[in-house]
C-alpha cells in the first residue's frame, strides 16, 4: 500500500511538471499496478508453467471474488447440494478417444494443496495488451451472441463476429457436453477462435445474461496462441458486469487442480489422436447458483445466482459451438479457424466435435435435446452439423478454415 502510494504521489507530481503525454503515461503505471495487486492475491506457493505462465496457489478464502461487495459476507458453499443425473456416454468409450489423459500444462511442474485454488497470474504485459485497462479480461459488447432467428446482415457485418452453433430453446437448468479440443490458427492478435457451451437468459439486448465455459486462442487476452481453459459471464450483454476466467469478482473456486484460464494439452491430430473435455453447467435448484463441472466429477466451483437478474429463474437458451472474431483487415475473411480449422463433412478426426450433448430439464434430470437447431451467418467460412448415434447420443460438428475459394 506505501509503494502504491508513493508511486501515486510521485505520478501526481509528474503529472504537474511535465507533458501530458508522460503524465499519461506515468498515470497508467499506477493504474496497472493497482490492477496487478487486485488480480493477484497473496498466495502460500506459486508455479511456473512450461508456457510461460506463473500459477499462484491462493487460500479459498482470499479469491477475488470476495472483493465484490454483494459477496463480502458470502457463505462459500463447499460442494453442490445437488447434482443432475442421466445418460451417461462417458462410460461408452470409442477406443480412438483419449479423453483421460487431458490435462493442464502446468501440472508438470507442480500442484497446489486443498484448500488454495490455482490462479493463473495476471502480469503486466496483459493488461498493457488490451486497448484499455479497464477492458482487460472483457468483451466487447459486440460479442453479444445473435439470436440465431432474428439475425440480420447488418448484425453481421457491424460486429465481426462470426458463429457455426447449434442450439435449443426452452426452459434450462444446466447443459452437459464433451468438448473435443484443437488449436486454430488465429490471423492476427485482435481476433480470437473458441468453442463454449453458452447459457442464456434474458433477451438478446442490454440484459443479456450468460454463462460461458470452453477452451479458447486469445494472442491478445493470454499473450500466446496456446489453447486455454476458460469461463465468461455477464449480467447486462458484456456491459458494465462479467469477466473471462476469475478476473473479476463473479466466479467462485473451490477446486484445486484446474486453473481457469490455463492451457491445455495434449490438443487434437488432424487424422491423428482426439482429446476432448467433459462440461457440465447446472443449477443448484435449493442455493440458486450455477455450479460448474469439468471432466469425470471435477466441481470447479459455481456462479452465485445473485450475480445474474433472469438467470436466477432459468436458461431460456442453450447453444454449443464455435465463435471467432473476423476483422477483415486487409478487406478478406479472415483466415483465423474456428474448431480444427476444417469443415464438418470431414467428420471425426478431422473435423472438431462435441458429443454427449445433453440438457438438464424442468425436473432437473439430463436429457438429450429434441428439437436442436442450428445457426451460422457464412456457412462457407464456417458450418455445423447435427446428428444422433448411440456412441455419442446426441453430437455436432462444427467450424471451417476461415478465408478460401468460397468465402473471400
Ligand atoms: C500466433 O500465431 C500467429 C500465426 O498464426 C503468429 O503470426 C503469431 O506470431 C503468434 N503469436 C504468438 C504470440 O506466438
């Protein structure tokens, strides 16, 4: 606190004797570093990754999701009350699937004990990435999801965005999916690539909730083009509330294995090996919150329902899919992939997949979608597909190369 103020002091005096632009400039390392402190909380061991990143250990208790002043006096709640059960295709195994063996990258050199959660730490170099402080770890607005009906051209092409989903509507307590993982290449650090589950409520204007788990490229967010484990929420259509991973006080942790925000390996082999991870978001009907699961029983934590306004009552859409940025810089698509990078005629591995695609209904049991529908706004760019067997019950293929013959 001394140093920050010191720092503060010395940014206030230069900001009086010298020109503006310095003072800017002096100004903005202040901020950075009470950004820094606010991210990182004090932490009783840290890691440092393969990749680069540092792992911090945190207590429980000192996450910064108890920062935010509603959660100030917030009971954590130590485990679900309450887990929906249904089909289960996990235990239907294909004998090309090596979904066991994923794991997170900076497991190789440590772990952290019960009771701390693993924070991937922020440093200063993200923040400086972003356009602007206060944007760091935020979407923009224009990330707000097309209702796949109402979607016009104009949409499109105001925000550069493009999406391959499939998706239900109705009235939802959780979706389950078994995610297959890859890395596409991303055209340049501004645009990102990823593949999510999302859990919507509320119309598709300023009051959009929505709760976002998947794995993602972000040069810009996560300074590399590594494939990362993340979450997203918002209760006002990516406005004023919600953040990716645990860079806002929102999400609340309590597993200590997997970092939100962390890379995964191994990914994907075009005609070669497939990994995948298992999903499911669901709705403690007693608490309210959103409790979220990663692989076979792994409960990483969950989203007090007083975070969000319609999805304290319940989901009124699902979708599961792929959605990268397409800037268009040099007056062409973009080339960034979404998926594999190839498109869903090319079937199991070649094309990226989730299976196991379920919902949790109204008397909270998992089921397999009925009327699942799709949407995509350049379907030579990007595309999705459908279909049921009874290895995978319900699946989707989706995503493409971006840029080519037929979508310039
Ligand atoms: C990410 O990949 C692109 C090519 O797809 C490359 O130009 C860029 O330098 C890479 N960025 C980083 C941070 O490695």
């Amino acid at each position: 606190m001394a140093v920050l103020n010191l720092f503060s002091r010395f940014a206030v005096v230069l900001c009086l004797v010298m020109a503006a632009r310095v003072c800017h400039a002096a100004g903005n390392g202040v901020q950075v570093m009470k950004h820094l402190k606010r991210f990182n909380k004090p932490s009783v061991k840290s890691i440092k990754s393969p990749d680069g990143d540092i792992i911090d250990c945190v207590p429980i208790s000192n996450q910064a999701a108890f920062d935010h002043p509603s959660l100030k006096n917030h009971q954590i709640q130590m485990k679900p009350n309450f887990h929906p059960e249904g089909m289960n295709y996990e235990s239907m195994k294909v004998s090309s699937e090596k979904h066991e063996s994923i794991t997170q990258l900076w497991h190789l050199n440590g772990n952290c004990a019960k009771g701390t959660i693993p924070v991937r730490r922020t440093k200063k170099e993200d923040i400086l990435r972003a356009s602007s402080i206060n944007k760091y770890g935020k979407k923009t607005s224009q990330s707000i999801v097309a209702h796949p009906s109402s979607v016009g051209l104009d949409l499109i092409n105001q925000n550069g965005h493009q999406h391959a989903i499939a998706y239900v509507e109705g009235e939802f307590y959780g979706a389950k999916a078994t995610m297959n993982v890859w890395d596409p290449k991303i055209q340049q650090s501004n645009e990102f690539s990823l593949s999510q589950i999302w859990l919507l409520g509320g119309s598709f204007a300023s009051d959009l909730n929505s709760i976002e788990v998947g794995w993602q490229v972000s040069p810009d967010l996560y300074g590399d083009n590594n494939t990362r484990f993340f979450t997203y929420w918002t209760s006002d259509a990516y406005q004023a509330t919600g953040c990716y991973n645990l860079l806002c006080s929102g999400f609340i942790q309590i597993n200590n294995e997997i970092a939100l925000g962390a890379s995964i390996s191994p990914i994907s082999k075009y005609h070669g090996s497939q990994y995948d991870i298992s999903i499911l978001v669901w709705k403690d009907p007693e608490q309210g919150n959103w409790w979220m699961q990663f692989g076979n029983g792994k409960v990483l934590g969950y989203w007090p329902g007083s975070l969000f306004s319609y999805l304290s009552g319940s989901a009124t859409m699902v979708q599961w899919g792929g959605e990268v940025v397409n800037s268009a810089s040099d007056g062409q698509h973009t080339t960034t992939q979404m998926g594999s990078g190839h498109f869903p005629e090319e079937g199991f591995g070649k094309s990226s997949y989730f299976r196991n695609v379920q919902l949790v209904d109204g008397s909270n049991s998992l089921r397999v979608p009925k009327n699942i529908e799709t949407f995509t706004e350049e379907p030579n760019c990007y595309d999705v597909q459908t279909g049921k067997n009874d290895a995978w019950g319900s699946y989707i293929f989706y995503g493409g190369p971006g840029r080519n013959p037929n979508c310039q």
